[in-house]
C-alpha cells in the first residue's frame, strides 16, 4: 500500500511538473507575440498622415481663423476662478489677461513670481479707469519640481474653495538642446508638458468638484501627430528610438492627449468635470528656444 500510494505521488508530481512547463512556455509564447505585437515607433503612413496636419495647420490656420474677432469677446465670467499656468508670457499671459478683463479670479501659477508680479502691476495700470481692479493673483509652480506641483495643489486647496477652469499651458520645447531630465528623473518635456500637469490636475480635483461644473483645459499641439507613446520607454533612454528634442515635444504632447482621454472618461458624470485638450495653432511666442 506504502509503495503504491508513494508511486502515484511521484506520478502526480511529475503531472504538476509538467503543468508547470507547460504554462512557463505558454507564457513565452505570449511574451513572445507581445514583443512581435508592441510598436516601436510611428509606421510611416502615421508618421505622413501626422505631418500632413501639421502642414496644413501651418498653410490654413489664418485663412481657416480668419472670421474670428481678435481679442474673441468674452461674456462677463466674473463668478469663475481659474488658475493659468505658464502665464509669464505668450499664450498663458493673454489667457490671464483677457480673462481677468471679463472679471474672473485669476491665479497666475508661475516659476517666476516676480515677472507675474510685475505683468500684474502693468495690467493694473492700463486697465484703471475701466472697471474693477483686476482680481489676479501670483502663485508660485515650477512643473520642474513635482514636489513643488504637490505645495501648489496642497496650498490651493487647503483655501476649500472651489476652482471653476485649470489652465494647463506651461510648456517647453526646447529645439536642438541636448537631452535633459528633471530632478525627478523625468526627461524634461515629458515632465514638463504632460507629468506635472497630469500631477496637478489629479491633486485639484477636489477643488474642481467644488467648482462643478469645471473645466480641465491643456494647452497641446497639432505636433502631437507626430509624437509616439512607448509606455516601458517614457524617458527614450532605451536606445530604441533615437532622442532628438521633437521626439522629446511630440510624444510628451501626445502623452498629455492619452491621459486627457483617460482621465475624461475615468471621471464619473456626477463630478460635473470635462477635461479638453486645445491646439493653438502657430503663435509667435518664446516657446521655441534655441
Ligand atoms: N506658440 C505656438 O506656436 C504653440 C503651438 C502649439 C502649442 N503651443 C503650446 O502652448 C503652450 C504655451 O506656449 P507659448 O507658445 O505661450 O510659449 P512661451 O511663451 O514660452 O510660454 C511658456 C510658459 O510656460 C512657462 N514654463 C516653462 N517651463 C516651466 C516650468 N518648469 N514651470 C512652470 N512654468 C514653466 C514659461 O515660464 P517662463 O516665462 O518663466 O519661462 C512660460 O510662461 C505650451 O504648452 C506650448 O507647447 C504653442
């Protein structure tokens, strides 16, 4: 009886054994069509259909805007407050402008205080005479810093009160520089234009429920078309693909368009929050450095 009992254990371990092998190399065998599945860059009719956008925003966008009133007249908005990142200057600083002109609380969210405070005190002075002062304010955000992102959103939402529009316009893109990484060991334009802003709008979102119905608005780029997403490769160190700076631009604006998609649909209806990405169109700011 012992020795049959022990012949049928050793029967049915060899039986699990076998199991064992056989999902091991089942697992391969996925791995492996994962690996032939997993892209490693844009084909090239993505990458042509993505430029041929690109070109015909740059050769229509004024024939196609050109029935639009510059500035667009805004309705008076003076129960909104929406906070305006990167608004030092270029679109960001027209934005907070003009806003703050229709009567909304303007929080410019800034890496330099000082040039906020100094746009402020100049905005003061054309507009007196023509209405209320201007309910602006400077708070200090530098989207290198994801430990500065977590004081912003703890300071502002540490007020209770509510946020009605956020404004992620901040960005970078610096041309022809070689790559660099945040302290947070993020590659700057990923960190930058998509990271710290998709950071920032998760940790506002109790503020933006209080403010329901709100608005998540980011600042992106036709040039997202043109950007690919490689989710084991965010930082492009792996040597798959080669870093170049518009490699750099394009996939984190493409990151900010998959996470803004995400996020919208994660959000249930009852918390009354969209979240939308706008393409400006070609301005002539200092967004390019050389
Ligand atoms: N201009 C275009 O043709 C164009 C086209 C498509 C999309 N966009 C997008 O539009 C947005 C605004 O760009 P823009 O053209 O107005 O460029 P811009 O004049 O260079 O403005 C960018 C703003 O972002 C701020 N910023 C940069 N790094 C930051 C950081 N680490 N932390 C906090 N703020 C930071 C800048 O602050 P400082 O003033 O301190 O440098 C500046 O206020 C960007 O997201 C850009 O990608 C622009």
């Amino acid at each position: 009886m012992a020795s049959q009992s022990s012949s049928s254990e050793k029967g049915k371990g060899k039986e699990k054994e076998k199991e064992k092998e056989e999902e091991e190399e089942n697992e391969k065998s996925v791995e492996g069509v994962k690996e032939k599945v997993k892209k490693k860059g844009l084909g090239w009719m993505e990458w042509l259909r993505g430029w041929m956008y690109i070109i015909y925003e740059m050769l229509f966008q004024r024939i196609s805007a050109s029935h639009l009133q510059n500035p667009m007249p805004l309705p008076p908005i003076n129960d909104l407050t929406c906070i305006v990142t990167g608004s030092t200057s270029g679109i960001g600083k027209e934005i907070a402008r003009q806003l703050a002109e229709s009567g909304a609380h303007i929080i410019m969210a800034v890496r330099n205080p000082k040039a906020a405070n100094d746009l402020i005190k100049k905005w003061q002075e054309e507009w007196s005479g023509r209405g209320l002062p201007l309910n602006i304010e400077v708070m200090e955000l530098d989207l290198l810093s994801l430990d500065s992102v977590v004081r912003f959103a703890e300071a502002w939402n540490a007020r209770t009160g509510p946020l009605h529009v956020l404004i992620n316009n901040a960005g970078i893109f610096s041309i022809g520089e070689p790559q660099k990484f945040s302290k947070d060991g993020n590659e700057e334009h990923m960190q930058v234009n998509h990271l710290a802003p998709a950071l920032l709008s998760i940790l506002l979102l109790p503020s933006l429920v209080r403010g329901s119905p709100s608005r998540i608005i980011n600042v992106n780029s036709v040039m997202h078309y043109v950007g690919f997403v490689d989710t084991e490769d965010m930082n492009v160190v792996s040597g798959k693909r080669k870093y170049t700076s518009l490699v750099g631009y394009t996939s984190s604006k493409l990151a900010q368009v998959m996470f803004s998609s995400v996020l919208h649909k994660r959000l249930p209806a009852e918390a009354g929050i969209s979240v939308v990405c706008v393409s400006p169109g070609i301005v002539q700011t200092n967004v390019v450095s050389f």
